[in-house]
C-alpha cells in the first residue's frame, strides 16, 4: 500500500449480504474530512459513496447507514483503552464499478471479506456525477439542472437526450418548489436552443396549466420563454374565450368521445349517438338558409304526418332555438304561432291550422305549403353565425325528432341524452373548429377560468388530438412532449366527480400516450402534489424522476412503489427536504442524488410564489 492510498483507505470489509456490505472503519478515519492532494474530501457519512478494491476490480457503493459493534474479548481485558473496544461499521449498499477509469451502474460483482475500502478521490467523485452518456458513438449534450446539495460546488448536468426524450416526474408537496423545478427544467431547455431553426421546426411543447401559472393575463410575458415563441390559449367558460384552442373537426367527431362526454348510456344512447353522427342528411343541411329551413320542414311535415302529440312539435321547435345563441336564430313566433294555431281534431285523428281570420287548412299540400313552408321562409335563421357545435348538437336533435316521428323511437330513453346537450355551450365556448397549426414550438393552456367538467374534458380532447395526429404523421424528425403541471386533475384514478366508464376513457388514453408515445416521438412530463391520486401504471412508466418534499404516508409509499431507483437515503430524506431541492432519481442519472434547483432568471419565474401576508398589512 503506497502512501496515498493509506490516507483514503477507511476500513476493511466483514460481511457480504449480496448488494449490502457491512465495512469496519479504522479508528484514524473519524474525522468529518480530510485533506488529499490539496482537495479537502468529505469522510465517510450516510450518503456518501466508497470505493472497494477486489484484485483490479473497484467497485463502488453509497453508505446507507452506520453503527456502532463492541468487541467482545476487549472488553474482558481490563488494561484495553475504552475506544479499542469499539468499532464503527457502515452499511454499504453496491450501486456501480469502475471500468477503465469511468464510473458504470450496476452490480458486476461482490466483494469479499477482507477487501480493501476507500474513500473516492475528486476525479472518481466527478465520474460518478457524471451523468453525460454517449448516444451513438458521441456524448450527449449536458445542460445543468443544479448542484449537488451536499457539495455546493459541485454542478450538476444531464444530458438533454437522455433527460427530454423520456416521459418526466415532477412530484413535491404545495410550497415544495415543484412547478418551479417543473418550469426550470424546460426554461434552460428553451434557452439553449430557442433561436435554433431545428428546433423551431420540429420540437413542439404543449402545456396544460390547471392554475393559471404560467400566463399572466396580460398581452405578453415572458415566463417560461420569451412570448414571441408562444401560443397562449386562456380559457374560460365564464364567457367566451378571446382565443379558443383549435380542434379538428376529425377529432371533435369521435363517437366515444360524445358518448362519454354526454354521459350516453351504452345499451340505448351511445348507438343513437353512432346513427345521429353517421346521417349527414341533416347536418349537411345547415350550413345554407334554405337548406335548413327544408330539413326543418321535413321534420315538422313528419312529426304531424306521425299524429305525435303536439308537446313534441313544440319541443322540437324549442329545442332548435334553445340549441344556438338566441339572437341567431329567429324561431321564437313561430312556437308561440303553433301553439296558438295548430289544433288536433280528435274525431278525425289528425291535426289541422286555424289562421287569424278563420280559415282552416288540413292535412293535404297547401297545409304543408302555408303552415311549414311560408312560415318557416317568414323566420330569419342567420345559419353563417351557428358555431359548428350549435351544428353538431343541432344535428343530434334534428335525427331524435326523425326517429320519433318515423321509428316511434323510445323518448323516455333517449330524453336524459338531449337534456345534457347543454353542457356543450362550455364547451363551445373554449374551442373551434380548426386545422390551423401554428409555427410557435409552445403552446400553453390555461384552465383556471373554466369549470371543473371543462377540466376533465379540455386536457383529454387537446392531448388526444395532438397524440393522433402524431401518431398517423409517424415522422422521426417531429418531437412532441405534453406537459401536465397538477396532474391530479386529470390522471387521478379515484375521482368521484365522474362515471366509471369516463375514468376509464380518460386513464385508458394517457397510459397509451405514456406505454406507447416513445415509439412516436411523443413524451409526458407530469408535475402534481399528490403521486397517490396519480395512476401507478402512469408513474411507473415514468424514466425520470423530480422528487421534492413530501409528507403524506400515502404519497411516500406511491413513490417507493412505483420508483425503483431510488435507495434507502434518498428514500427517507423525502420528507425532510428544504424548498427548492429535490432528489433526482432515473435513466438520465446513474444513481439517485439530492440537487438544489438553478434559479430562472427574473421575468421567465412561473406565477406560483407564496404569498406574504406582512407586506399587505402595514400602515
């Protein structure tokens, strides 16, 4: 042994229980550090990492505990010194080795009793640290996240490759500095390669924002990144959204989707939705003026042809009205005409209209002609002004009004389902209609002024959306990441707000983006306070990890379920961690360690400060 080796040597190994290794540390080696080749070296303690040589080989592990064993046959010898009789051993757990000079996870082999431990030199230090892999043959791209917290001098990098193209996990109690890790990683993102034309072409970032966090309200901001590469979308369902997020057409038309959204049921609904949504007779019908008025005629000449209670007509014509914005659609006289006017002769089984003057007009052509035809063509019906949801929802009644009147269709079934039409004025009020795609890399979403439906709904419409067209472009060039800040509300599967079968609909889609999206060039990181509410097959596909402080039971235990790199250390440090730091644990680095988070540069911080409550109440 030469003499550099002697200074970091530390102790002896005794026992050997596979990974966990117990090492007897030398009585000279108590000291908190120790100076080596002019570096000062932090001594053996919890968290720290060791070095033990068998023949050539160096393996490497992280001090998971320690504790104190007596030495029996000393203390039977009355002259022994009282520190003779003690031992200090260390708990060990093997988590790497080195192989030409260059630190590699995983176990390759164990020691024996007898080998040899050392403290690591700052070069074997570094090389663990070091988290920058090579990618084909060349290293990947660091970029720093923070420093080492129990080394304040030490940076931190990972390389971009191995940390964004993974699906990421940002967890952390309220006040942890969750969103603000979250916001960070992707502030250093868009920093270093914003003004890049590749990257502009073909990254594209998608941010749903339940809190309102990451947009201010006014017409620009930088958070985040700087607002010329954004698409800010602030939603609201309050009133109309000054910018609604487009939708396609394509998307908006998906048959399940409607079936959960309206709550169909699946024996009776749900295969009414399918006919109303596969006849285009109707709805092709009311994009023009005329056309619309004809399609409303044929509906009423079958109604009354069908002898239908005459409550249905009116509903039929209430229903119309009720189904678009009151001031586009001018069918209001006509309901209160029919229903003055348009009388049921009981003793001849058939309706018949009796005009101001009089005169009575029966079933025949000149009943059709005067009480549908020139009372519809005297309405004004401003067709141009009827949002394509007004159309859709227009569409499913004008086919339930068809099948009454030519089917005798069920009502009492079929009556719940047009009910619930309603909730589709929310929706209208937060999308459109569009194929437009946008030639910003970001686009941030923010939820706070909608109600708690549009927050099930809008996430779950927008990412499938995004996901399917990406799916069907199978371009390997693209990059897509969605990006869910309190993911809880969307990826919880304990929610009571909502039935089994749209829980199921809305788990069942973000776990194929997660299990599936790799193979697209599509990747989620989600943020949120409580990883218990969050699905676990969704947190254990996750291949990084954020872990900032938490102090729920259940959150802790979701996480040692679902995380497997992390280690006994990083485990128990979870509740105790300060604001700001954070254990990163995951493919991008080779072993779990606890960093504090950079600092975004003033302007780009999200809007998620705690309040100071002192500042308000002074004189």
């Amino acid at each position: 042994m030469n003499n550099l080796d002697s200074i970091l040597k530390i102790g002896n190994v005794t026992a050997v229980k596979g990974r966990k290794v117990d090492v007897v540390v030398d009585k000279s080696k108590n000291s908190s550090h120790l100076l080596f080749n002019g570096d000062v070296i932090k001594n053996v303690s919890v968290g720290g990492y060791v070095k033990i040589t068998k023949g050539f080989e160096e393996l490497v592990g992280k001090i998971e505990g320690e504790y104190i064993s007596f030495d029996k046959a000393l203390e039977r010898k009355e002259y022994a010194h009282g520190r003779d009789k003690i031992s200090r051993v260390l708990n060990i757990s093997l988590v790497g080795y080195f192989e030409n000079s260059k630190f590699k996870q995983g176990v390759k082999e164990l020691p024996l009793i007898e080998n040899e431990c050392y403290l690591l030199t700052r070069d074997e230090f570094n090389g663990v640290h070091n988290f920058i892999k090579d990618i084909n043959g060349e290293p990947d791209i660091p970029i720093r996240v923070g420093t080492l917290a129990s080394e304040k001098g030490k940076e931190i990098f990972v390389g971009v490759n191995s940390l964004f193209a993974s699906h990421i996990g940002v967890f952390g109690n309220t006040g942890s500095g969750k969103s603000y890790t979250l916001a960070g990683l992707y502030y250093k993102l868009f920093k270093a390669y914003h003004n890049n034309s590749g990257f502009k072409t073909n990254a594209k970032f998608l941010i749903i924002d339940f809190n309102g966090e990451y947009l201010n309200g006014a017409e620009s901001d930088n958070i985040i990144t700087d607002f010329e590469n954004k698409n800010l979308y602030k939603l609201t369902t309050r009133e109309e959204s000054t910018k609604k997020y487009p939708i396609t057409e394509n998307e908006i038309s998906d048959v399940d989707f409607w079936a959960i959204f309206l709550t169909a049921t699946e024996k009776t609904q749900k295969p009414f939705l399918k006919r109303a949504l596969s006849n285009d007779f109707y709805f092709s019908r009311l994009n023009d003026e005329n056309d619309f008025k004809y399609a409303m005629s044929v509906i009423l000449e079958s109604l009354v042809t069908k002898k239908v209670d005459k409550g249905d007509i009116m509903q039929f014509l209430s229903d119309v009205v009720n189904s678009t914005k009151a001031d586009n659609i001018d069918i209001g006289d006509l309901v209160n005409d029919y229903r003055q006017n348009l009388k049921w002769h009981s003793n001849q089984q058939k309706y018949y209209y009796e005009d101001e003057e009089g005169t009575l007009y029966e079933e025949n052509d000149d009943f059709k002609d005067y009480v549908f035809t020139n009372k519809l063509d005297d309405s004004s019906i401003l067709v141009n002004d009827i949002s394509y949801l007004e159309k859709f929802r227009l569409r499913i009644v004008f086919q339930f009004y068809n099948e009454i009147a030519k089917f005798n269709l069920n009502t009492e079934h079929i009556s719940p389902l047009l009910k619930r039409l309603k909730n589709i004025e929310n929706l209208d009020k937060v999308i459109t209609i569009s194929s437009d795609n946008s030639d910003k890399f970001i686009d941030i979403v923010s939820l706070a002024d909608v109600n708690t439906t549009m927050k099930k709904v809008l996430p779950l419409l927008i990412c499938k959306q995004i996901y399917d067209k990406k799916k069907q472009d199978r371009n390997d060039t693209k990059y897509l990441n969605i990006i869910i800040d309190e993911a809880h509300n969307i990826l919880s599967y304990s929610s009571q707000r909502e039935s089994e079968t749209w829980k199921d609909y809305r788990l069942e889609t973000f776990e194929e983006i997660i299990k599936e999206g790799r193979k697209f060039g599509v990747f989620l990181t989600v943020a949120s306070q409580r990883p218990s509410d969050i699905s676990s097959t969704i947190i254990s596909q996750l291949h990084n990890y954020f872990l900032h402080r938490l102090i729920n039971n259940k959150d802790i235990e979701a996480v040692e379920r679902t995380v497997s790199y992390l280690d006994q250390v990083s485990f128990e440090a979870l509740s105790i961690l300060p604001t700001g730091t954070c254990i990163l644990a995951g493919l991008s680095a080779q072993v779990p360690i606890i960093i504090e988070i950079d600092k975004i540069e003033d302007g780009y911080e999200p809007h998620n400060k705690t309040i100071k409550p002192t500042d308000y109440w002074g004189n």
